[in-house]
C-alpha cells in the first residue's frame, strides 16, 4: 500500500491545491442590485481572471447585521457611512492602506473630509457614489393641484394644507427611520441627530400630520410608481427618481418626472466600498476596488443609474446631461446647505424605531 500512497498524496496535495487556486480567483461582492454595470464586471473578469459572484441586499440594515454578526464569506461591501461607522466601532472592517492604491488620487476631498467623521484618516472605507434625499415629482400631476407651491420645498410633505392636496394622486415615502426623522428635525430647525425628547416629539407630531396623506411607506417600489403615474410625490433618493424619469421618458408618458433637492437642505448620503475583517480573499478586494476607481468604470455607473460618483476625474465621462443636472451634481452653494450622513447608537437608533413604528403602523 506505500506506493500507492506516495503516487495518490501528491496528487491530493494537487487537486486541494488547484481548488483553493479557484477559490482565490472568486470575489464575493454584496451589495445593492445593478450596483455595478453589467459591461463593468465582465470587464473586471476577463482582466483579472476573478469572477464576481454577487449577491444583493435590498436594505442598509441587512448589510450591517451580516457585517456585525461576522462570517459573512463577502470580500467587498457596499455600506453606507452609518453602517460603515457601526461596523468599525464593531471591528468588523479591514484596513484599506491607500498608499499606492491605483486611482485613489481621483476621490473628491470634499466627500473624503465628509468620510473622516465616521472613518478617521479615511482608512478603512474607498467613498464610491453619493446623492441626495428629497423629492420625486409627478410635475404635471403636482401642479394641477398646488399651481403655486414650489416644486423643490419640503413644504409639499409637511405642510397638511399642501399633502392632502396630494393624496388622492398618491404619496410615498421612503421606508427608513433614522433618514426620514432626520429630515424632519432638519425640516424644523433643530439638529437632524438630536436625541432630545422634545425635539423627536416635535418630528413626530410633524410626521403624524403628513400620515393621512401617506399612500405607503416603502423602499424601492418608488421607481416603477413614479414612472408609471401610481403617485405623484416620493421622498426618496435622487438616484431612484432619475431613473424613474428615464422610464417614463422612454415609455412616451404624457408628464415629466423629475426630482427636486429640498430649498431648506437635506441629506447628503455616500456609499463606500468597504472590506469586511474576515474577507476570504482580500487580495481580489484590493484589485476590485482598483479597478472600481478607474473613471471609466464608475462613469458607466453614473450613466446608467443617476447617481453621482465620488471621482472626480470620472465627472468628464459622464453624460453631459447627467452632469449638468443640479440635482444631480449640485452647485457648491447648494452642497453647504446639505447635512452628512451620520452614525448613531443602538440605544438612539431605538428611539427612532419606535418612533417610525408608530408612523407606519396606519399604513
């Protein structure tokens, strides 16, 4: 039996070899659908030899609970700058060293200061898209029933003499507690993180107005309503509108979406490309996220979904009528009125689902 076994060990230690070389020629990428264009992945992999495997998520809160519970098997994350923040006070992250990271160079210093009030010394996350919440528009539809209420006013949501006017074309608001509170504080002039009592009361009472008026509460379903004329206001994400335009537009709808930044400010919200500490092969992650800073990578993304991306020498490469837009890519006077995203404790972020809890249960 000895030399039998001396011709099948080698050919072990090869086959387990060859399998783990496989293995390491895999990156697991866990993010929101169609986050990466199509043409951009088959790109990465005829390239590198990598193939994606992708998985989706379709809210922020699944993303961090599989970060915090760890052994996640993902290699590349997508979070935004809250769940990145509970994730690093959780040390579920992997250092991202920028030093000779190809492309690093063509982030815009404006987002990447944001990023330090969650990630010091940008070191543990690569800012990837951002954009705005605020206001998705049937304009015809709108305008029909408020002829002289401005279109870019969160006014439309939290005056009850202008929602109710609204409700019968319907009105959506986007399915996230600590966003939507924050905008509403924002709304009244206080500090859209406060954890004061009086404060969050006062959010509430301004959220128990708009719900008679509210059609649903929901994330994502926005897209597809708006462009379809299901309702005619959402409070949502620019991105989510754009493309909402985009169908109607090519659906030849008889009326325009478009989307509107609120006048009285709100939030800037990024997205980052992030490491998780247990990623199987972290190598792939550094090449991805590389190739992810290329310009011509994250252009196609900005052309295909209307979300503006953090780098800046990708902005040339971008459709001219994408860049041009102010809601999309708004003017630096605009962006001082804009409050970033932010993290919150447990303890905090529970007072705000209760809160939430109350508002949509009469949905």
């Amino acid at each position: 039996m000895a030399p039998l076994f001396k011709l099948c060990f080698p050919a072990l230690l090869l086959s387990v070899a060859l399998n783990a070389q496989a293995e390491d020629q895999t990156l697991n990428f866990y993010s929101w659908a169609d986050y990466v264009p199509v043409q951009t992945l088959q790109r990465f992999e005829q390239e590198t030899g990598i193939h994606v495997r992708y998985d989706t998520f379709d809210t922020s809160e699944v993303l961090e609970t599989k970060l915090l519970t760890g052994g996640s098997g993902y290699d590349v994350v997508v979070p935004s700058s809250s769940v990145l923040a509970r994730g690093l006070a959780a040390g579920a992250l992997k250092e991202i060293p920028h030093e000779g990271l190809k492309g690093y160079a063509n982030l815009d210093t404006d987002l990447l200061e944001k990023l330090t009030a969650v990630d010091p010394g940008n070191r543990y996350a690569v800012p990837y898209t951002w954009g705005t919440l605020g206001l998705g528009l049937n304009v015809e539809a709108v305008k029909k029933r408020l002829p002289d209420a401005p279109l870019n006013s969160l006014d439309l949501l939290f005056k009850p003499e202008y929602a109710s006017k609204l409700k019968d074309c319907g009105i959506a608001v986007l399915d996230s507690p600590q966003e939507v509170i924050g905008l509403a504080l924002h709304y009244l002039g206080k500090d859209p993180y406060s954890t004061d009592k009086a404060d969050l009361a006062a959010a509430e009472a301004l959220l128990q107005k708009l719900q008679p008026s509210v059609l649903y509460v929901a994330t994502g379903r926005q897209i597809n309503d708006l462009a379809n004329g299901s309702v005619c206001l959402a409070l949502t994400y620019n991105g989510d509108v754009s493309m909402a335009a985009d169908q109607a537009h090519k659906a030849n709808k008889p009326y325009e979406v478009a989307y509107r930044i609120p006048k009285e400010g709100t939030l800037i919200w990024q997205d980052n490309l992030a490491i998780p500490k247990d990623a199987p092969n972290p190598q792939a992650a550094r090449a991805f996220i590389e190739f992810m800073l290329r310009p011509e990578s994250v252009a196609e993304l900005t052309n295909t979904l209307f979300f503006a991306t953090a780098n800046l020498a990708a902005t040339p490469l971008v459709d001219e009528a994408v860049r041009n837009d102010p809601d999309i890519y708004p003017p630096a006077e605009v962006r001082e009125r804009l409050y970033a995203d932010r993290s919150m404790s447990l303890k905090d972020m529970r007072q705000r689902t209760r809160l939430w809890t109350t508002f949509r249960s009469h949905q």
